[in-house]
C-alpha cells in the first residue's frame, strides 16, 4: 500500500482525513508528519489558504519524497472584509490561543447588527508529489456568527458559527455531524479523487 503523509502532528487530523478517503474509495496508508520528527515545521508565508497549503505539502514531498497532502484554514467573516482568514489563528496575537481569539472577534463585532453576521469557514486543500505535480482544492462553511460562544465540541470558531439551516453552532454538534458539512471534509472530500489519480 502506498503511504501519503499528511502535513500535521495532530493524530485526530490524521483520523478524520483516513476516514474521508476510505469513504471515498481511496486506499493508502496514512501517516502524519510526526513519522518524520526530523522535518521541521513549515512557515505558512503565503498570503491565501491555497497557497500555505501548498507550501506545506511541496515541503513535505521534497523532504520524503512521498506524497503529500496539507490544508489551511480560517474564519472569513464579511463584514470585516474575509478577516481574520489566514490569521485566524493568531487573530489575538499569539498563535493558538482559541479563547484571546474568539473574545477578540466578538468584541470588534460588538455592535453588527443579526443580519450583518454572515461569515464562512474555508479551508484550502492541497497534494503535492515530490517531481512538483500538484493539486489543490477549497472548501467552504456558510454560516453567521453569534454573539456569544455556544457549546463545548469542536475548538477555535466553532462555538459561535451557526451553520446555514442550523439552529446549533458547530460547537454543539457531533463530530460525525460537523465533518459531514465542513469545510475540511468538503475540501478534502475534492481532492479525494484527485488523490486516487496521482497515486494510481
């Protein structure tokens, strides 16, 4: 069988995106970049989700020289022109910091209004083969945004995007009910046959 890496060292990331592919048909071993502790961290200097994709996966391919596959992702909220986007992240800062964060957000949206709440979660999926063949992909969310944080699952935005025809934000759903809808799965449920093609 043959192994694809996937641009991370988070194992739940891993787990989700071996059961997208296996729904999807596609048969490979699936490891995370942990397998290969000596490859240092990627730097996501890109100024799109498409592009820090792709830096990590390219990064990852020349390094293994296996098959690559990475995503980025991010809050796009309208009213603030698709911020905090590839700074969701970091939006207060310091990176990871998914309370400072969301309590920033909520605040510089204070005073908008219900029906100015629309925002997205979008997520760019990418493959990359050592020769340079690459593949990426974009998957989107739609939603509106709470004025207060609502639910425990999930981390980051979830608790306060309410996904479009839902009455619960994506904090408050199974995992199973949030990875059929978002952004992640879309997107990497595209580049799924993608995948199967480049890797025969």
């Amino acid at each position: 069988m043959q192994r694809l890496i996937l641009a991370t060292r988070n194992a739940n990331k891993v787990t989700e995106l071996h059961a997208i592919l296996s729904g999807a048909g596609v048969s490979v071993e699936l490891v995370g970049a942990d397998a290969y502790p000596d490859i240092p961290d990627v730097p996501e200097t890109g100024v799109t989700f498409a592009e820090n994709a792709l830096l990590k996966a390219h990064a990852l391919a020349r390094a293994t020289g296996l098959p690559a596959v990475a995503d980025d992702s991010g809050l796009c909220v309208d009213v603030l022109g698709g911020a905090p986007g590839i700074f969701s992240a970091r939006w207060a800062g310091r990176h990871g910091d998914d309370k400072a964060n969301l309590d920033l957000l909520l605040a510089q949206l204070s005073d908008i209004a219900d029906q100015h709440r629309q925002a997205s979660f979008a997520c760019a999926a990418a493959m990359a083969l050592p020769d340079g063949t690459e593949r990426v992909v974009e998957g989107r969310l739609h939603g509106t945004l709470r004025h207060t944080p609502t639910g425990t699952g999930g981390f980051g935005y979830d608790p306060i995007l309410q996904p479009e025809g839902e009455t619960r934000t994506c904090a408050e759903m199974t995992p199973e009910e949030k990875n059929a809808i978002s952004h992640r799965g879309k997107a990497f449920r595209a580049l799924a046959p993608m995948i199967r093609e480049l890797m025969g």
